[in-house]
C-alpha cells in the first residue's frame, strides 16, 4: 500500500510527537511511525522534569522556556498530567553555597536565595542536617512520562488527524519514500528520523561518521507515599551543581568540581549527581548516573543505586523510602551541541541527542526548526 502525507516522524517519543505536533500546527498532514507497540525508550525513562534552570542563559534557556509554555498548554487541550512545582538546590558545603549565589547574582530568570530556616520551614521534606541554604526556581514542570507521551500521540490522533502508527518499523528511506517492514510505503516532502540512540539503523554509514556517543543512565522510583505527602518541589543537592551547562559561569566553580572528585570519586566515576521528583501518584522518582560508550552494559549495577540513595538521604526525608522499581535508559548526545541534526538525503532530517533533556527542550527545538524552514521559504520566494 503506498501512502501520501506532508510529512513522515519516524519514532513516536518526546522528539519525534515534538517535530509532529509543529508541522500540525503549520497545516501539514503527518504521519508518525513507531516500530515498538508504544513508546519505551529515553522518553518514557526519565524524571519528567521540565528543567529551565539547568539550561545556560541565551538560546537554550528560551527553547526551554518555549517548551514550557507548551507543555502548559498540552495540560489545557489534552489534559496531560502537569504540575508547576518549581526546583529547589540545596546546599550542605560553603563552595556549594558559593556557587549557588554566584548563580543567584547573574541569573536573569526567577529565583531565590533561601537560608537554612526558610528552606525547611517552606520546604519540611528537606534534611535540614548541615543545610548551608538552597536557590528556588519557579519555571521547573512535573510530568508523568509514562502517561504523558501516550497522552500527547493519542490527542494528535484524534484531534490533529495525525496517524500514529505503532508497531511500524521503518526499514529503509530513500526520499521521498518511506518503507516499513510490512512492505507499506509512504512518499512525503520531510521525513524526520527522530529514533534516538539507534538511527544508525536506517544510516549505519552516516552515524558512524558522528561524534555522538550513548550515554546510559540508572533510576529508581519509591512506592507511592503515604497520606498525600509531597515533597513539593524538584529536588536537587551540590553534586547537580557541576553537572548542568547553566552553572559553567559560575566563578568558582572549577574549584567545587575538584573538592568532589576529591571527596566523591565513585559518584564522579558513575557520573552521578542526584535529584528526585514526584509523579502524579505520590511515586519519587530518584537518579542518576551517566556511563558512556563501552562502559555500558546491559546489567544495572547496584552500587551505583546505593550511591544514589545514600546522596540522597542527605538531602530528604521520605516517608516510605521502600524502591518499587529499577530501571535504566540510554540516549545520544553530542559532546558540544545540544541537540544533532544532520541532513543524510535532501528533505530527510535526522535529530537526535538532545542530551538527556528531552522532556525540557523537544517542543522549543521542533518550533525553532520550523520557524527557521519557514523563514527560509519565504527569503527564496
């Protein structure tokens, strides 16, 4: 059977249902293609943080604000699951704190300094043992990702004439056709391979050529807590601190990323820094660790868990720590870009790596692109 639609998403995550929902919204028709019977891979693997403040100021942090707004608004149209709880870091050693303040004097985005009194008062789930001070943000998002992207294909299905076709494995493209493993066929002005961490399925030679390497991650998540209990906030502690792009500028933090290789090496080694967030169902969902390249394996490693739980004990309080579920994700990133795009046949887009910040910048990507292709258009009429 051969199919005519504007445009081809080969995948059916966050990236994929992203670059989807902007061609709907500028009038095209869209086929998504999705070779699992749903959604399983990084975008249903994650904490569900929409996270602004870890993006550095500029461009990025407005993509990540971008996407905000549209994950407020799919919480309007689509009644997805989403809840403005902010972030809040916390400190438990004056070069942390430091760095938090440095933070704090240049940020240009609402947050505030909090000291060790207002943090638990506002904030009870918060070990106050050895609290230095926190930062509140006010941007940050919770989503359900298991419950999110089904949510977010679903309404494009039956409210955007999408056709989201699970269980499709694409098998080969050569624009302007598309073929799956059913023998169907589809032509199409764009096609968006949006696959994560495996489309050198469809461009062995052309991922070969990248420099993008896998990045695989551990996760945990509690059993639901009791009574309503919340923590409120995303939570994150020092160690996150020399994690994210968005505090590179800060003065001294060279010399924090050495006192914690010196003071945590197995956490440096794992790439660990740990946060946590809470679903919709009161589950806290806890990480992670960051191993790459041959350092992955398919076996989780316990001892990367018991890193992770006994960080965070510094930094909460649960009332019901018992961990319900264990599991890891792998995803692509690229060692300076923040989001891959390669161009293997005209009119054929490969995205890829947004680097484990899928949930934060995929909508901001998808409308940038699109604005930047339209703008083209009309420079060349």
């Amino acid at each position: 059977m051969e199919r005519r639609v504007d445009v081809v998403v080969v995948g059916g995550g966050i990236v994929g249902l992203a670059f989807a929902w902007e061609a709907v919204r500028r009038g095209k028709s869209v086929a998504v293609l999705e070779r699992s019977p749903k959604a399983v891979g990084a975008s249903v693997r994650n904490f569900g943080m929409v996270w602004p403040i870890g993006q550095p100021a500029g461009k990025l942090r407005q993509l990540a604000l971008r996407s905000r707004e549209r994950w407020l608004e799919l919480r309007d149209a689509a009644g997805v699951w989403v809840h403005e709880c902010g972030a809040l870091h916390l400190t438990h050693a004056a070069d942390e704190w430091t760095v938090l303040q440095e933070f704090a004097a240049g940020a240009g985005q609402s947050c505030e300094l909090l000291s060790p009194s207002d943090t638990t008062q506002l904030y009870p789930a918060v070990n106050g043992d050895g609290l230095y001070g926190s930062l509140a943000s006010h941007h940050e998002l919770c989503v359900e990702p298991r419950q999110a992207v089904d949510q977010l294909a679903f309404w494009l299905a039956t409210h955007h004439n999408v056709e989201v076709l699970f269980g499709t494995a694409v098998t080969a493209v050569e624009m302007p056709r598309v073929r799956t493993a059913a023998g169907d066929g589809w032509t199409a002005d764009r096609v968006f391979v949006c696959s994560g961490a495996d489309f050198e399925t469809l461009f062995p030679t052309e991922f070969a050529a990248t420099p993008l390497r896998r990045c695989k991650l551990q996760m945990l998540r509690t059993a639901p807590q009791p009574a309503g209990w919340r923590i409120g906030p995303h939570i994150a502690g020092g160690l996150t601190l020399a994690h994210y792009a968005a505090f590179a500028a800060c003065p001294t933090l060279p010399a924090l990323k050495k006192r914690l290789a010196d003071e945590y090496p197995e956490h440096v080694r794992y790439g660990i820094h740990v946060m946590a967030s809470q679903n919709q169902a009161g589950e806290v969902v806890i990480g992670d660790s960051h191993e790459y390249d041959d350092a992955i394996t398919p076996f989780d490693n316990n001892r990367i868990d018991e890193l992770i739980l006994t960080y965070l004990r510094k930094l909460l309080r649960l009332p019901n720590p018992r961990i319900d579920s264990r599991w890891h994700g792998v995803y692509a990133k690229h060692p300076t870009q923040a989001l891959f795009m390669m161009q293997p046949q005209p009119g054929c887009h490969v995205v890829a790596s947004p680097g484990g910040a899928g949930m934060t910048l995929s909508f901001g990507f998808a409308e940038d692109w699109w604005d930047s292709a339209a703008a083209g258009a009309m420079m060349t009429e």
